[in-house]
C-alpha cells in the first residue's frame, strides 16, 4: 500500500511537535566532486544546516522526540556519550532554548581535553557536564537529580522511536526537492545509527519510491542484526503513524565495515572523505558520521557501482563542530 503526501503528512499531525529546526534544508549539487571521481551526479542533503547550534540531523529529531518533554513537564533533558557527542551539544541547546536544566554524563575519552568542539559547545549552552569514566557514575548522577526533585528526560531513550518518526517527514521534503529537481535517485546515503536511516526507508515506502537508501554505520556492526532492529523500529514507527505498512530485515541495507576498529576512530577512508568535500566543493563533514559515509559513498563509486548517467544522494546529518577535536589527526602528514 501507498499513500499520498498529503496523507503521510496528515498522519505525522496526529503527533506532538516543536518548532526547532531551519526547514526546509538545501539540496546541493557538487559538480566539482563528481567530475573528480569520474562518477555519478551527486546530491547533498543539507542536514547539517538545520540551524540550531550548528545544525544537524538531531534538530529535526528533537522537534518530535523531545515535544512529549515539553508536554508532560519534565524539567531536566539529559545525555551521555562521547565527549564530542553531536547530540550532547544538541540536547544542551535545545534546553537552553525551552528554558530547561541541561545534563551532559559523557565520557572521558581521548577528545575529552583540551576543551573544544562539541565539548565546548554543550559548557556554552550552559550544561551540568560530567566527564565519567564508569556507568555506575552515570547512575549516580541520574539518581541524584531525581532525589532533589527533578523530572529527567534522556533524550537517548525517552522519545525513542519519534527520532525515526522525524525522518519519515524528513523524506517528504528530500521528495519533494528531487521531484523539482526533476531528479530520480540510484541511491541515498545516510549515516545508519538508527533513526535516519530507518525514517527515510519508511517514508520512501509510505509513498511508493523504490529507491535504494544505503546506511554506513559509524560503529563496526553486526549488519544482519542491525537489519532486524532497524526493521523492528521501522514497525513501531508505522504503528505510531498508523501507517499500513510492514517492515522485514530485508528491506534494509547497512553496513558496519566501514567504521574501522571502534566508535570515534578516524579511518583513512573518512579522513579522505574530509579533505576531499573540503577541497573540491567547500563542503565540511566531520569525522565520525558524515565522513565515514561519504568515504563509502566515495569507495563505492570508485568500485563502479554507478554510472555517469546516474545520481546519488548523501543525507549530510551534520556534526561538523567534532572537527576541531580531530585536527592533529586530519592534518597528519598531509
């Protein structure tokens, strides 16, 4: 079954939602990258430009998954991950403009000192920020701001499944742009955490569009397992949107190989990646998301995987601040 866009936006209305992000995002073309790699017309999705704190793919996110926050009175919005966590410096100001308490437990990592890049940017937003170096830590401070009276809302896992319902919207609007574009994509490529990728491939079915939407995974992965959560999300989604649809493992495409040994570790292939958006079309990409998918991107059109004749779509979910952690590291014997 398929539906209109006008009905998959009807149905997206039944949900709570703020007003956070620039919308919609541009859709740029990068002539200069693609007559260097010899390869298909290549496409940018502009997400890392959806305004707030430097932008990113997690503002569209919060405007669905953070509106139940504003909507039952929790008072403090909460995250812990890397130090340089996109979505750390995302949840710090999109606290400060609610007007609520911000809390960041991340970890003291290897880009945890000196301070900058996300890191700086989640003080500046006026965030409570704990660098820690076990979860019983993380625990404590949870349990702590709960006893003093406090209603604590993890922008990780209260919300969940409305981070995927974003970027079923989200895929409207790329939709609607190729359409005027006159542009039918050979394939679209996200970084596949989860709810991007899961939201695009739900949006594209909800509408018909048979289109290949590849998801590189910044983390090494199982990918068959990966396939099967991201399916199961996708359900949820559906049921939330009241959708009619269903989802299987195989109707996802994901891959971890790209990630190199672990979470955070620049690859050749992003550090590559980097340099060669920056060069060629004045595009930056950071170093643990975007620039590892593009890297792929990269590899695969090198590969032959498309023709000239053909057009690709990179979904640029931002993340570009962790780029000042990563100096000494990109610029390495360049």
């Amino acid at each position: 079954m398929s539906y209109s866009i006008r009905e998959v936006r009807e149905a997206l209305g039944t949900c709570s939602r703020l007003s956070l992000a620039d919308l919609p995002t541009p859709l740029m073309d990068c002539p200069r990258l693609a007559a260097k790699l010899g390869g298909p017309r290549i496409l940018v999705k502009r997400e890392d430009q959806t305004g707030l704190a430097f932008g990113g793919n997690k503002v569209r996110e919060f405007e669905y998954s953070v509106a139940p926050a504003v909507d039952e009175g929790y008072d403090v919005l909460l995250h812990g991950a890397a130090s340089q966590s996109n979505q750390s410096r995302l949840t710090a100001a999109v606290a400060a403009r609610l007007g609520l308490k911000a809390v960041m437990v991340g970890r003291k990592d290897d880009h945890a000192d000196p301070v900058n890049g996300n890191l700086l940017l989640t003080h500046l937003f006026g965030a409570e920020v704990h660098l820690i170096e076990s979860a019983q830590e993380k625990v404590a401070v949870i349990e702590k701001l709960k006893a003093d009276g406090h209603r604590v809302y993890n922008t990780s896992s209260d919300g969940y499944y409305y981070r995927s319902v974003s970027y079923v919207d989200g895929f409207l609007e790329l939709w609607e742009q190729m359409q005027a574009m006159d542009v039918i994509p050979d394939a679209i490529y996200v970084c596949a955490g989860v709810h991007t990728h899961t939201g695009l491939v739900v949006g594209a079915k909800a509408l018909g569009v048979d289109v290949r939407i590849i998801g590189i995974s910044p983390s090494p992965q199982d990918d068959e397992k990966k396939n099967v959560q991201l399916a199961e999300v996708a359900n949820e989604v559906c049921k939330i949107l009241n959708l009619d649809l269903s989802f299987t493992a195989g109707e996802f495409e994901s891959y971890g190989k790209y990630a190199g040994p672990a979470y955070g570790v620049l690859t050749p292939g992003a550090r590559e990646a980097v340099l060669l958006a920056a060069q060629t079309e004045g595009l930056l990409l950071d170093p643990v998301y975007a620039g590892k998918t593009y890297g792929a991107m990269i590899e695969h059109i090198r590969e032959g995987w498309y023709r000239r004749d053909q057009t690709v779509v990179f979904v640029h979910t931002g993340g570009t601040p962790a780029l000042f952690a990563y100096g000494n590291e990109l610029l390495t014997s360049y």
